[in-house]
C-alpha cells in the first residue's frame, strides 16, 4: 500500500543564499517550511564569490567567519592591454567561499528550526489545480500548498511549472590558482579585484582575491564558448602565469531582462532559477536575496489570509527589481559600442568611477543612473567633478 505524500506549507527547492534566506525569513514569520537541496552540504558551488556592500542588508549582521577579502580597488584593463587601479575610500565587496558562505547560511536555518533534507532531488513536480503542488523526489512524495524554485540557473522546479523566465544565457568559466604564483605581485591582489573589458562584445573577465587563492575567469555568452577558452588562456599569459592544469569549471548566468513569468499559480521562482542575475557585471546573490525577501513577504501575507498576495510577488520584482537589470543590460550595450570612448573616459574622469562605486554599495542604482543620464548634466559632471580618484600608477 502506497504511504500518502507528506504535506507541508512551503516546499523551497534549493538552498542556495536564496533558498537559506527566504527559509530563515518565513520561520521568523511563524511558518515551517520544508527546505531541499539536490547536493550534500557543504558543497562545491562555482561562483566568483563576489558580496557586493548592498546585499549585505539581507544577511546576518555577523558574517565574519565566512568573509574573506575586504575590496576597495579596481585594477582595470581594456581588451588585456594598458592597466590603471583605481580606488574607494569605502569597501565596495568582499569575496567569500561559497562552500562555507551557503554552508553558513543553512546553519542559521537549521538553529532557526528548519527542516532541511540534503541530497534529495526534485525529480517531478505537479502544480495543483487546487490548494497544493505534487512534489516527486529521489525519497518520497510531498504536497505543499506553496512551491518556491530557488535552484538555481536550471531549475526543474521552472521547467516542471512551464515557465521560462530567461532571454539569455551567459557562461562563466574560471580557474583557482594558488595567490603566491604571481611571485611580487601576489600582494597586488590582497584588496583588489581585476577586470578586463572590451575583449569581446557582452563579455568581461574578473580576477577576485579569496584568502590564498585568486579566482581568475571569464564569462560572455554561451554560445562563444570556444571562445571564452581562448580568452582564458590570454588572460592567464596576461597576469604572467601562462597554462595552468588547475581544473576549470564553469557555471551558467541566466539574465531575465523582459517581464517573463516568474511564477505560476503557488509556484514562484528566486533568484537564478528567475533569472535575475545581472547583465553587466553577472552578479546575482544581490537579486536573489532581495528576490527571496520579497517572496518572504507575499507568502507571509498569504497564509494570513490575505487573498492575492502570491501574485503580488512577480508585481514587487517588476518593480524594484526588473527595471535595475534593464537598466544594467542597457547600460552595458552602450558601453560596448562605445568601446575604447567610453573606457578612456573611466580613466580620465573621476565621475563614471564615483557612479560605479555608488552602484556597487547601494548609494545608487544603474535605473536611477539611467533618469538622471541627460548628456548635458553628464558631460557638466564629468568635467567638474574633482581629481579625488585619480588612477593609481
């Protein structure tokens, strides 16, 4: 005789930063939700391991154990030729180790009293036409009135609802190498991250510092993914380091910058498994957790009684969330066609630098950037504004 499925409230899928943090906010909220993952914690999860300043208000007001490197300095590069740093008098990220980071975050779950079961796959979901979803895992059958897919870039929890939130994908290859291979100019990396733009069109290339290693990739989209090896293999001679036989993994960035659906009856998508990732500089634990307290939000609302309130949730990422990653999208093509203008301007000026650092931390948003982006009030900024961040020789 066939055991009839468990039954829970929620049902969240993934427990990545996304998944720990919507499970956190609901237990404070009263309710019990049910939290699985696919892989054994702690788990690898390749990732550059960029918090940026802003995301910070989402989490744990002590993250000490699990931060590595504080970030106050860009070394910029344009296609892998002339270099120039510049610096903030703020930190503007920290980079983090994903392993522990995500790790740190189930705990906080588990001491709040969640019920987290690891190395359990979603192998079919069933949206209900009634009061609950089917779910099918490697162990056992549950029904949950609410279904959250925070899965991440391939969510089954998406592709088992019918929705497909993503326009394009991006993909990300990177390598760890051992920080002191850089002999003099390890310590060049101690506070700095490295960028190199213009190499190729809607691509970039990063260099983040994490404790002894550095975390050197590339990323553009998916399908120049030749491409993207070969631009590896000249950042690597850039930095001096020439062939490497560290292992080289890679990770898909999913990018929604047109309002698809993100959420189907009591099914809704967070973070990558919504595609909110950002265009311009592929970070996405900043969106995934705000989409994640904005899904707190709703769900609370709705099992207080509050008819509606699940479908105000896709409403709330549509408007504080979506027109940022337009915004950056659109920013980013401009800066493409502009190509070497629009870099010789961010190292000449102070004023796109101190925008930049602004939107890292959270002063100000790529969206609002974009309302204030006249070309006679830019082109008064940018010769006005004083020499404080000059580049660093």
């Amino acid at each position: 005789m066939t055991a009839p499925p468990a039954s829970r409230e929620v049902a969240i899928i993934g427990a990545g930063p996304a998944g720990a943090t919507l499970a956190y906010e609901l237990l404070q909220g009263g309710l019990q939700p049910l939290i699985l993952d696919k892989a054994v914690f702690p788990r690898i999860k390749v990732c550059a391991g960029g918090l940026t300043i802003k995301a910070l208000k989402f989490l744990p007001p002590d993250l000490s154990p699990v931060l590595e490197n504080e970030i106050n300095r860009v070394q910029l590069s344009f296609n892998l030729g002339r270099t120039f740093t510049k610096a903030w008098r703020q930190p503007l990220l920290y980079t983090v180790e994903r392993q522990r980071f995500d790790a740190f975050l189930m705990d906080r779950v588990r001491q709040a009293g969640g019920e987290f079961s690891d190395g359990e796959r979603l192998e079919k979901i069933t949206p209900g036409p009634g009061d609950s979803s089917t779910l099918v895992t490697s162990r056992r059958r549950i029904t949950a009135r609410v279904v959250v897919g925070a899965d991440g870039a391939r969510s089954n929890v998406a592709r088992g609802a019918g929705l497909q939130p993503v326009d394009f994908w991006h993909l990300g290859i990177q390598m760890e190498v051992p920080r002191n291979l850089l002999g003099t100019r390890a310590s060049e990396f101690s506070r700095t991250i490295g960028l190199d733009l213009g190499s190729m069109a809607d691509g970039y290339a990063w260099v983040f510092p994490r404790g002894e290693v550095l975390v050197i990739g590339v990323g553009g989209p998916v399908h120049q993914g030749p491409q993207l090896r070969q631009y590896h293999g000249r950042l690597l001679s850039h930095l001096g380091l020439g062939p490497q036989a560290f292992p080289l993994a890679a990770h898909l960035v999913p990018h929604r910058v047109t309002p698809r659906p993100i959420m189907r009856g009591r099914v809704l998508l967070v973070g990558d498994a919504a595609g909110l990732a950002d265009f311009w500089t592929g970070e996405g634990i900043f969106s995934a957790l705000h989409s994640a307290h904005l899904a707190a939000r709703q769900i609370l609302k709705f099992f207080q009684g509050e008819t509606g309130a699940l479908t105000g949730y896709q409403a709330r990422v549509d408007r504080e969330i979506a027109p940022e990653l337009s915004a950056s999208y659109q920013f980013a093509k401009l800066f493409n066609y502009l190509g070497p203008l629009a870099f010789r301007a961010l190292w000449r000026y102070d004023y796109p630098w101190e925008v930049f650092c602004r939107v890292m931390r959270g002063d100000r948003s790529f969206a609002e950037v974009k309302k204030r982006c006249r070309p006679d009030i830019f082109l008064r900024k940018l010769l006005v504004k004083s020499a404080r961040n000059r580049p660093i020789a």
